[in-house]
C-alpha cells in the first residue's frame, strides 16, 4: 500500500508498506512508465525515446488511487495517465541489483554433507520440477542427481530443465572414454586436478552436466573444491596475491582438432560492484605468454597459492560416482577435477549457458 505523497523539486516521496518514506527521481520514472505509449508488456521491451525526454521533466500531477494500490501521474508528454503499481515500485525502492543471485556460503570439503547434495532424478518430474536443483546448486555450487537413466536421454532432460544444450568444440550432447587420440586431458585415464573449463571462450560455461553412464575401474573420483572459498582465504590470507589474481588477465587456449581458441580474464573475476563473480582456472590450458616481470611474478606467485589450496585434502570434496549418477555444477564457481583410475569408464554430458542457468534460477523464484 501507498502512502504520504510528496512532491519535491526534483523526485516524489512516499511511503510503500508502513515503511518509510522512498524517493523516486522524476527522470526514473518517466523513463520506466508502463503506459502503452512507452511499454510494450507483451515483449517487456521499452517503447520510449529515454533520450527525447527533457531531463527537467515533472509531472502536471500526481495522486495515489483510492485503494492506495497505485501512483498515478499526468506527464506532460503522454495523453494519458501513467499507473505505477504498489509491488513495481516497492521492487526497487532501493538500488538493488537485479544481477545478484543469492549469496553463496563458501565451504570446504568436510563442510559438506553428502546427502545435502543429492537429489533423486525423479524429482524433476514431481511438483517442485527442477527448483531443488537450483537451490542445491545456488547453496554448494553442485549437485548429484541419483538413478539417472544411464544414456544421454538423462543429459538431455536435465539440460532442458534448466535452459538447453550449449553447442561447443566437443558438440552439444558428448559421451567419452579414456582415449590417447584425442587433443584434450578429459579423455585420458589421468588424474586431472581440479580446474574449470572453458578458459579458451570469451564466455565460459555457466553449469556442466557429467553422467556415469558405466564404471568398471578402480579409482577415479570426481573432486569438488569451491573456488569461492579459496578466493575467500587468499583476501584474508594473502590480500596482495588476491589483489594480483583479480587484476592480471590470463590466456587459456585450445589448440587442436582443427581449432585454435584464446580467451584472457584474471582467475578471480569482480563485477563493477566489487563480488566476485567468476571463477577462471584451468593450469592445463593456460597459454604461454610473456607479461611485464613484475606482473610476470605476481601472476606466478598467485598461481602457486591458487593451486596449491585448491589441491589441498581439506579443501576437496571427493565422490565416487557410481552408474546413474550425475553431477550437475557451477562451471562459474566450482572447480572439478578427478583422480587417476584404471579400467574402464564411460561418462556423458553437456554444458549450459551461465544465462541460462541465471534465468532459471529466476524463473523460478529463487532470486
């Protein structure tokens, strides 16, 4: 409910809720007028000339509707009246971004606990579709679905759940083995330590999907390490190799099968705001490059300290999957890698776009 109108010089105030009183600049609100003149609601896209609009402009008049559901104002431009519902502009009452997500609580591996992270399948079929996943992949960076249908049909319904299939280099939908012919570490029976991928694309992944679809091996367990939590100990820990790694572009590249991709952004990556936003190592597919020598050493060093805790005991969350399980993760925040083993395995996935996951997470009301 809407309350104590003022007008001002230069904005309204009023009182949304019993709260106290907000101001809106008059600029603000005629450029987010949702009269159809300047709203199309049907595309939610903006029909307005921003630009055309005086930047003096107030308007004629101003009132709140009876029930005190809605602002209602005669701008001298419009031929009629422009409402602003309670619940708009209660939703920026302040200057809140609707970039964020919710805030993730870093963790290290005994922090977690195994059935806190593992969903059911079938539980994106039942009422609550795909939203457990989400709220368990937005509170630890991953999840692991159990008795999945062990083919990429299981890949597919989950990609779909949550945006759809990314095409890359290694297709949409992919299945692999260990196999020496190919021009990338997934494929070999090595370990791999933890590291994400795509540090080759201008836009990384947002989430990757990997199924166990056989496993007749010894060894070979997924590892988890949260890469929020280790940019969380080197600020308090080494704030200037954390200063360092979120100021110094690195390379990643893929060379091979035909293709030749370069990408460069630092390992800790901030939005304008400050919060960390993404997460980017890969050690394997960091390219040679020559820096300035100081910057040269500080990258190093960063490095040294990045990897070494990510590599630490305490630091990992160590999983053996098993056929039907699949992890399903933040390629923007988790780092995952995987121990050596010996015998046979057979894995398939896919990635998703990081808007896509974004958009679900909002979709369904998580954010």
């Amino acid at each position: 409910m809407l309350k104590n109108l003022v007008l001002g010089d230069d904005m309204l105030t009023l009182s949304i809720n019993e709260g106290a009183a907000t101001g809106f600049d008059y600029f603000w609100l005629r450029d987010n007028a949702r009269d159809p003149e300047s709203f199309d609601s049907r595309s939610h896209q903006r029909e307005l000339f921003t630009a055309a609009i005086d930047p003096m402009i107030r308007p004629k008049a101003a009132r709140l509707s009876d029930d005190g559901a809605a602002l209602i104002l005669d701008w001298p431009d419009l031929n009629i009246e422009a409402h602003y519902e309670a619940g708009f502009l209660d939703g920026f009452s302040s200057a809140g971004d609707p970039m964020r997500l919710p805030e993730a609580a870093p963790w290290d591996g005994p922090g977690i606990d195994p059935d806190a992270v593992r969903l059911p399948y079938a539980t994106l079929s039942g009422n609550a579709g795909v939203t457990p996943l989400l709220e368990t992949m937005l509170a630890h960076g991953f999840a692991v679905l159990t008795d999945c249908p062990r083919d990429l049909t299981a890949v597919q319904t989950v990609a779909d759940s949550i945006g759809y299939v990314r095409q890359t280099i290694f297709g949409g939908l992919f299945e692999f083995e260990a196999n020496e012919n190919m021009a990338d570490s997934a494929y070999t029976p090595k370990e791999l330590r933890p590291h994400t991928d795509g540090t080759y694309s201008h836009d990384a992944p947002g989430v990757q999907l990997l199924l166990c679809v056989s496993y007749e091996a010894e060894g070979g367990e997924s590892i988890m390490v949260d890469g929020a939590r280790i940019a969380e100990r080197l600020a308090a820990e080494q704030p200037q190799v954390h200063a360092d790694l979120a100021r110094i572009g690195v390379t990643g590249i893929y060379k091979g099968d035909g293709v030749v991709l370069r990408a460069r952004r630092p390992i800790l990556r901030h939005d304008e705001t400050g919060r960390l936003a993404q997460v980017s190592f890969n050690n394997y597919d960091r390219d040679t490059v020559r820096l300035a020598d100081d910057d040269m050493r500080a990258l190093y060093a960063g490095i040294r300290a990045f990897d070494s805790m990510a590599n630490e005991p305490e630091m990992q969350w160590r999983y053996t999957l098993e056929p039907g399980d699949m992890l399903v993760f933040d390629n923007w925040r988790v780092l995952h890698g995987r121990g050596a083993f010996r015998g046979k395995r057979k894995m398939a996935g896919a990635y998703i776009n990081r808007e896509d996951f974004e958009s679900a997470v909002r979709a369904n009301g998580l954010a």
